[in-house]
C-alpha cells in the first residue's frame, strides 16, 4: 500500500477494508481509515469499541484477518516477526523492572530493541518528558502518570516516524493528565506524527488535529474536528433561576434556544454561545435571578454520543 490517496500529505497509517476476529467475536469489522504525516489522530470510542485492537495492529502485534494495513509504507501482514519498522508506543499501560532505575531501565529496552542507547541519549529522551531529574529513581516508587511517561521515554529512544499511545491520559489526577495531553500537544507540535487513543472527547478535542470515532468494531465517523462541529448538536447546560416558571416562557422568545423544565432539577437548556448570551441578557432585564449556569455536555461530546448510541441501535 502507498498511502497516496486524495489529501494532504502521505498516510502513515491506511487501513483499507480492515477485520479481525477473536474465536467468535468481532473486534474489528471493515475498518477504513488514513492518518496522515504530521497529524495528531484520535481514535475515540467507548470501551469494546476496537480501539486496542487496532493500535496494536499498527504496532505489529496483532495482524489482520481481512482487508489491509499499511504502515509508512508497509504492509503489516506481510511484515515480518518484529513488525513494521518506524512505529513506537504502548498499548494498555508499559511495564518496567520496578527494582531498576528509570536510566536504567531505558538502557536495557534500547539493548533489547537492537538500538542501543548511550547515556546521553537515554537522558535526554527522559528530559523530554520532564523526567530528568527522576533517571536515577528505582521506577516502583514511581505514580501512574510517571510510568506513562516513562513509556513514552521508551518509545522516543526508537527515533519513531509514528508515536502510538493507548489513552495515555486514563487513570492520572487532573495535573498528571494536564501533563501528558502538553506533552503530547508538544510532540505533535514537533511534526511526529501520533496516533492515541481516547475515550474523552474533550481530551480529544484539545489534542488531536483528525479523529475517527468507534463502536462496536466500526467506524461512526472519520475526519476533522471542525466538520464533526457542524454536524454536533447544541452544547447542554444547566440552568437553576429564581423563577424557572418565568424563564421558560422569556426562553420562548430567543432564538436558537430549546429548554425544558426539569422541576427540582432545575432547567436542560440546549444553545449556542450567542443566543445562551441572549437568554440570560432577557432573564437579568426581566428581574430573575441566575442562580447557577454550568455547562453538562459540549456540542462534540453531544454528537460522540449520538453517533455512538446510533450506532448501537439506541
């Protein structure tokens, strides 16, 4: 496979037609996908969607039943026992040797990889991840988030073309979880092309340049961020006033705005930004009070979930 269908820049990854199979069930049903060079790609679905699947077929770890996968070039089928040459990551979560250091540990895996690593190399790939000052720590007193970026240390000693992570945020506190989507943003910004996966579409969103969402081993849909917004459905809020009787009817009036009584739950209002503005404008001149206004669902959270129930029959 070249990789050279209509687009901007070359597909790093071309699944064309894509199935795989496990004793009786689908992981995988007609995949058709491209990543191209440069890209940040999310791969968003909920759990069981195919999304491990797939990453570890890029990887080399699991080869398709049908259809085909290029890799930069490559057909994964036809690779051979160590896989496409170029990609790097982890699916699930990487594991090290706890009773070894970070440095160490680096050193080791580059050995294993046939790549070796001299000191300089492996420091300053565990620099790049903010881990510099930690090379020396035995990685078992490591957190969570420390371990994935570690993981990502490993994969970057490679030199990789494509960077494969597998929810890469899942599972740190809120500053680990800032941590890596920077990092991430930062890698991207450098021209390596990455291909994560997600199960939060607002991590997606702040992340990715291309997403293709998945369930149940198929594509819902494939493309950029800005054409799934216009298709997405109004953003939902929550609204609590001092007379929710009173701002549904002022509501009946403003453009662009669905509400919905909720009684003690207060008032489901779908809009836009603009006319949002305008309802809570008409609710501060007609005397009611906004007691809370927060935001439930964004339009894109909205249209994941659409897509994905639609596609499960719901």
């Amino acid at each position: 496979m070249d990789g050279s269908d209509a687009g901007a820049g070359p597909g790093v990854v071309v699944a064309r037609g894509v199935g795989k199979r496990f004793g009786g069930t689908v992981a995988l049903e007609r995949v058709d996908l491209t990543v191209r060079a440069g890209e940040v790609h999310g791969l968003l679905g909920p759990n069981g969607a195919g999304k491990t699947t797939f990453l570890r077929m890029v990887l080399g770890l699991v080869r398709p039943d049908d259809g085909e996968l290029g890799v930069l070039g490559s057909e994964v089928r036809r690779a051979g026992r160590g896989g496409v040459e170029g990609p790097a990551g982890f699916v699930e979560s990487p594991r090290f040797y706890p009773y070894l250091s970070a440095e160490r540990n680096l050193t080791l895996l580059a050995a294993y990889d046939g790549i070796g690593a001299d000191e300089a190399a492996v420091n300053g790939a565990l620099e790049r991840v903010d881990l510099g000052g930690s090379a020396r720590r035995k990685v078992g007193g490591f957190s969570f988030g420390m371990r994935q970026r570690l993981g990502i240390a490993a994969a970057l000693l490679r030199g990789p073309r494509l960077l494969v992570l597998d929810e890469p945020a899942n599972g740190l506190d809120p500053a680990g979880a800032r941590d890596m989507r920077a990092l991430v943003r930062e890698l991207g910004r450098d021209g390596l092309t990455v291909l994560l996966s997600s199960h939060n579409m607002a991590e997606v969103e702040q992340l990715c340049d291309t997403v293709t969402i998945m369930n149940r081993g198929r594509i819902v849909y494939t493309g950029g961020l800005d054409e799934l917004r216009d298709r997405a459905p109004d953003p939902a809020h929550r609204l609590l006033t001092g007379d929710d009787r009173a701002a549904v009817k002022i509501a009946a009036d403003v453009e662009g705005l669905s509400v919905e009584d909720e009684g003690a739950a207060g008032l489901a209002v779908r809009a836009r930004r603009k006319a949002l503005d305008r309802f809570v404008l008409e609710l501060g001149r007609a005397g009611i009070p906004v007691r809370e206004l927060r935001l439930e669902t964004t339009s894109l959270e909205q249209q994941f979930l659409r897509l994905t129930e639609e596609a499960s029959g719901r």
